[in-house]
C-alpha cells in the first residue's frame, strides 16, 4: 500500500534520535523473533513468535518511515532499515542478544513488551502528532505481547525443575541489560522537555511494578543491580549486533535497491 | 466516473484475504472514498500494523476501482484512529460465525498496563455450540486470530480478538 505520509518537519536530532531508539528496538527484536519460525516448541507458539514479529516489524515500517520524514534526506523505510551501518543503530542491546532458547526469547518478549504497553501510553499523547498515532496503535499490539509473555514467564519459571532452571538463567543474563532501558541520557531530558515522549528514566518504577510481581508469581529470583551497562541506543553495540546485521542486511547489500 | 454509492458497493464486494467471508468495507479499513472527475482516492486504516495482507488489500481495492471505471485511485493510509474491531458490523460478526470464527467478544479493551494473567473468555464452539472450549494460543494464523479447541466436538477454531 502506498503510505502518503510526508511531513516537512524541523525535527531536532534528539527528536529523530528518540524515534529511531523506538524504530530500532521493535526492529531488531523482530527480526531475532523471525529465526523462531519454524523452530519454536510447539507449533502454536511458532505462530505465536512469528506473529508478534511480524507486528514489531510493521510497527519498525511506520517508526522508520517516520523516522526518515524527520529527518528530511530522502530516506525510505527500506534504507533505514537495511542500509545503515551498525554505529548508527540506536536499539539497547538486550533487543540483539541470541534467542538462547525459549526460556530467554519469552523473558525478553515479557521485559520488553511490559516498557512498550507503559512508553506507549505516554506516547499517545506525544505532541508529535504522528508519533501518538503510531503509538495508539501499537499500544494495542504491545498489550497482547504483554500477555501471552506474562503468561509463559509464569508457566516456565513455576514449571519443571529443567524450564525454572532454564528461565532462571535467562533471568540472571537479561537483568543487567536492562538498565539500560532507563538510563538517564541528554536526549531523553531534551524530548522529556519538548512534549514529545517521557524520559525513558521516568517508566522505571511502573515497569517494575508490572515486572515484578510476574518474576515473583513465577518464582524466580530477581538478581541485584551491578555497575554493568551496555549501550546500544547509544550506538555502541553488543558482538551479536553485526552478526544479526550481516543476515538482515544481506539482500539489500548484495543486490542494492532491489524491491519485492 | 463512479459515484461514491457505487464505489462503496464495489467496495463491499472486495473480500479480505484471510477472512474472505467478509469484505474490507464490513472490516472497517474503508474509512472514507472521496470521488473526483479523473478519479477516487481510498482512505485506508489498516489493521495490525504487520498484517501481510495489508498490501493485497490495496492492489485488490485499485483493481476493482479500476476494472470499474473509476479512473485514478489513489490510496491514502490514515492511522488516527487507530482500527479497531468494534469498527466490525453485527451482520460481518454473525458471517464470521458461520464461517467458524467466534467474532469479538465485547469492546476493545481500555486498560491499563497490568497484564491480564490466565483469564479466560468462555467462548461458545461455532460448529457445535458447546462452552466447553479452551484456549490453545494467544495467536492463530494470523495475529488478529487466538487458537481454540471445542472440549465436546474436538474441533479447533479461531477467535477474533477484540482490539
Ligand atoms: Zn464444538
């Protein structure tokens, strides 16, 4: 379908700069969500994974697309998506670590969707018009995201000794690249101040309040904060980054400009 | 040219591609036609943002427009509102019964961020009537689709989720 949404804008860099965070996190875990088809446990949870990618990757279309008006170059959603280089990716690097197994890819689906329902909701009153859009209808999306990760995060955590242990592990490896999701960041404070989106900062204490009390139902052991951080809606990207790049890329860079 | 009376009519007969007993006007996508001399343009507001049978719909819109006369169609994509299912009409509900989907079951939800844990809907079986059915998945074949099973007669079948 032909999209005709074209903006002229005088977007700050932080404004694009904030879109892109919100385009590259729903891009890149849709794209990890992807390598699930076909090899998911069972077959309804195969669709389950395939469905909520396809609906992270529509919403990176329109996110991108967005992106690229404000930014005013030129750029369609297919060159935002494909022909960037790693550096300029602005996704956290916990959207890019390997699935590992289901026990990691569900814990992450709940982590990530649970700050995408909260962000959402904020953002339906973005005074960027076509941010709110986006937002009220991805919101709905991120709300059946939240439930189905819930759901499996409390049936694995409080199931078989092997799918505790396996959830539990997953919970100990993510815990600490979540921080970054509210790391407090000269950009956020600009846009915070523009009326365009919170600060990330600021949905810390709500999204502990859902997160939470899930890990507790689901009897896992939430580990204590360290000084670790990571960086990738900075930028600077995880070793896993290039390789998820080198795959989702590869059409775009072998045949450039080629369109299906 | 056609008139727009004519246009919504072509327009009803458009099927949905994954759900093609009901058109894309009974859907709700269609949310204005605008008629002009040399043309139509087609306001659309899509579904799921990742529904796959988004870009069909459009071709098929263009070409029944087009095989009608129409002219020029221009497609226009609004997201303010953003769809939802309660857009779906009584009449579109019981065909998607018929055809063995359980159409949406009340009102989209307005919630707030607190997941709704293991609460489930007790749907009626659309082949056989029976309440005794459980949820399988979330998601079906498509993303606006949860799985079900019937208890009583065996049979599997899809709800429509309300969103
Ligand atoms: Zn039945």
């Amino acid at each position: 379908m032909v999209a005709t949404m074209t903006q002229q804008t005088t977007a700050t860099p932080e404004h694009i700069e904030y879109v892109l965070r919100l385009a590259d996190n729903a891009l890149i875990l849709g794209q990890r969500l992807s390598e699930w088809c076909g090899h998911a446990p069972v077959i309804e949870e195969d669709l389950a994974l395939a469905n909520i990618s396809l609906d992270l990757v529509g919403q990176a279309r329109l996110l991108l697309t967005h992106a690229g008006n404000l930014e005013g170059k030129g750029r369609d959603e297919d060159q935002m998506a494909f022909l960037r280089v790693e550096r300029d990716y602005r996704n956290v690097t916990m959207m890019e670590v390997p699935n590992e197994d289901f026990g990691r890819t569900t814990l992450r689906n709940f982590f990530s969707s649970a700050f995408q329902v909260l962000l959402w909701e904020k953002l339906v009153k973005s005074s960027d018009s076509e941010l709110a859009a986006i937002a009220a209808k991805s919101l709905k999306e991120a709300r059946y995201h939240l439930n189905h990760s819930s759901e499996w995060v409390i049936r694995l955590g409080d199931g078989t000794e092997v799918s505790h242990a396996k959830t539990q592990a997953a919970l100990d490896y993510l815990w600490p690249y979540t921080a970054e999701l509210f790391a407090a960041n000269p950009t956020d404070e600009a846009i915070a101040a523009s009326g365009v989106g919170p600060a990330w900062s600021s949905l810390e204490a709500a999204w502990e309040g859902v997160v939470l009390p899930v890990l507790g139902e689901a009897t896992l052991v939430v580990p204590a904060r360290t000084p670790f951080k990571s960086y990738g809606k900075f930028g600077r990207h995880s070793e896993h980054m290039g390789h998820l790049l080198a795959t989702m890329q590869y059409m775009q860079r072998t045949y450039p400009g080629a369109q299906w | 040219m056609l008139t727009e009376e004519q246009a919504w009519k072509l327009l009803d007969e458009v099927p949905d591609p994954e759900v093609p007993v009901v058109s894309v006007v009974e859907l709700g996508i269609i949310r204005e036609l605008h008629c002009r001399p040399d043309g139509i343009t087609v306001v659309v507001t899509p579904t799921y943002s990742g529904c796959p049978a988004t870009e069909v719909i459009g071709l098929s819109i263009r070409e029944t427009l087009q095989a009608a006369g129409a002219g020029k169609v221009d497609m226009e994509t609004r997201l303010d509102p953003a769809w939802t299912s309660d857009w779906i009409g009584d009449a579109a509900r019981e065909k998607l019964r018929a055809y063995g989907i359980v159409p949406p079951d009340g009102r989209a939800a307005v919630g707030a961020a607190q997941p709704i844990r293991f609460v489930r809907k007790t749907l009626t079986c659309p082949r056989c009537g029976s309440t005794n059915t459980e949820r399988l998945s979330e998601f079906g074949s498509t993303a606006c689709k949860a799985t079900y099973r019937c208890k009583s007669c065996l049979e599997p079948f899809e709800y429509f989720k309300p969103i």
